[in-house]
C-alpha cells in the first residue's frame, strides 16, 4: 500500500476513479451505480497533512444529470449543488449535502484522482462557499419569515429568481437595516431593501430587472386601501452587477437563500458565504 504523504496529488475538488468510488462506497454502505460519482470534499490544507495529524478526508458522492437547474447553481441552495466540470465531454453533477462520509486517508492512498475532467476555478470556489454554507447561515427574525410564509411572498420571491436560473446569482436581503428589532401587529412593519445579484451581460440585468419587478407587484398587496405598508415595507429593490456590490456594501447585507428557513426551523437557515 503507497504512504500519504505531503506530496500527495490529491486536492479539493478531484474526482475519484470509479474504482476509489466504489470502494469508498462499500466501506460506508452506500449505493454506486453507472451514473455515481465522488469527489474529495476536504480542503487542500488537510490534504497536505499527514494521517498522524489528519487521518481522515471527506468524500462528497454525486449524481450525474443532464441539465443544471437555476435555483441549485452558484450556492443558492445549501442543499444542493450543481456543477458543470470542464472536459472532453459535459459533465454536470448534483451534490446533496448529507451525501458526504469521512474516510481514513489508507483508502486513498492507491488510487489517483482523475484530471481529464476538472472544476474550473470560479466552481472550485462556488464547491467550497456551498460546503461551508451548512455552517455559516445568516438567519432572518422568526415574526418576519412568519410574514414573509403568511402572504406566500417567499415561495413567489423564489419564483421570481428562479426563472432566470444562472443569470441571477445571489439574492440579498437587509431586514431593518441590519437591526434586531422585535416587531408586533401589522402596522409594526419591517423595512425590506432587496438586492438581486446578477451576472455581467445584457441579458442577466434584463432578467435581474424583470425579476426585480415581478418582486415589486408581489409586494404590492401589502398595502391597505389607504396605501399603508402591513407587515413588511418593500422600502428598496434594487439589480446590480456581480462588480458592482462592494465588499463595505456586502458585509451589511445577509444572503437570502431559497429555502428560506427561519431561526426557529430546522434543519437549515438562510446562507452568507
């Protein structure tokens, strides 16, 4: 059996050869068939290091599909994933989450990764914010996504974005500026300022805005007859370019994923990378 050593050629993100796959699967009790895969979950770091000081790597298993889904591209969903690798051939992946097992470093140490088809650098990056997303979740007051449930604004919100797939990447949402404020009755409104983040192109900001607007009629029946905001104020929408927001601006806001749970649910809230 080789030795894992520093020099290992093993990195986040690698796919396995089917023969490391299926191993690895039996030894946890998992199905593999002709369309599974799996890839090395853990960060590059822990690789380098020996099994004396990290004797374990996670390994994430795969589907294989055929076409990416919008609201699972870029880390929308801490859920799941999908992933296109470069190669020869398409290759497009669907990750769950829970589909993830930590296995001695040993049942690696014979095989190597494959290099014929790789993740490019920006899904590299999208991989690791979605990994982390399960344990860095920015959640939204508990009264508020009561509100935003009772008027279906979440699922039509979620519609919205969803439509235009990868062209929107990010959805961001700033409740009361940033303050914890314990809101009573209807007429204790939050304040909402929404951000669609979208790709560079003409085409992503024309989805960005027409979402932008679907999002602005929802909200509308919010007012009362005098035109009085209940329940929660759409104060500000706004659509701006992925080289636009800057990192101040970001650091305000909090990713509104679209599944949208609250603090009080489980198993998961809302995700800021």
């Amino acid at each position: 059996m080789a030795e894992w050593t520093r020099h290992t050629p093993w990195r986040q993100g690698h796919l396995l050869p089917t023969e490391a796959g299926e191993a690895i699967a039996r030894t946890v009790a998992r199905t593999w068939d002709d369309n599974s895969l799996a890839i090395v979950a853990t960060h590059d770091c822990d690789l380098a290091q020996t099994p004396d000081k990290e004797p374990n790597v996670e390994v994430l298993f795969g589907t294989r599909i055929s076409t990416l889904h919008g609201a699972c591209t870029h880390a929308k969903s801490p859920r799941t994933l999908h992933l296109p690798f470069g190669g020869p051939q398409p290759l497009l992946v669907e990750f769950i989450g829970s589909n993830k097992e930590r296995v001695s470093k040993d049942l690696l140490c014979d095989f190597n990764p494959i290099m014929e088809y790789v993740l490019a650098p920006s899904e590299l990056n999208t991989l690791q914010m979605w990994l982390a997303s399960r344990y860095r979740r920015s959640a939204f007051p508990d009264e508020f996504e009561r509100r935003l449930r009772a008027q279906k604004l979440d699922d039509k919100i979620s519609a919205a974005v969803k439509k235009h797939g990868e062209l929107i990447t990010a959805v961001f949402f700033d409740v009361d500026e940033g303050g914890e404020i314990t809101r009573s009755g209807q007429d204790d409104v939050y304040t909402l300022d929404i951000y669609l983040l979208h790709q560079d192109g003409s085409a992503a900001e024309f989805a960005a805005d027409e979402a932008k607007n679907t999002i602005i009629d929802k909200f509308k029946k919010l007012h009362d007859t005098a035109g009085k905001w209940r329940d929660i104020e759409l104060r500000y929408i706004e659509s701006l370019s992925e080289h636009t927001l800057t990192y101040a601006h970001f650091k305000l806001l909090k990713k509104w994923r679209l599944d949208h749970v609250s603090l009080s649910t489980t198993p998961q809230q809302p995700v800021t990378p």
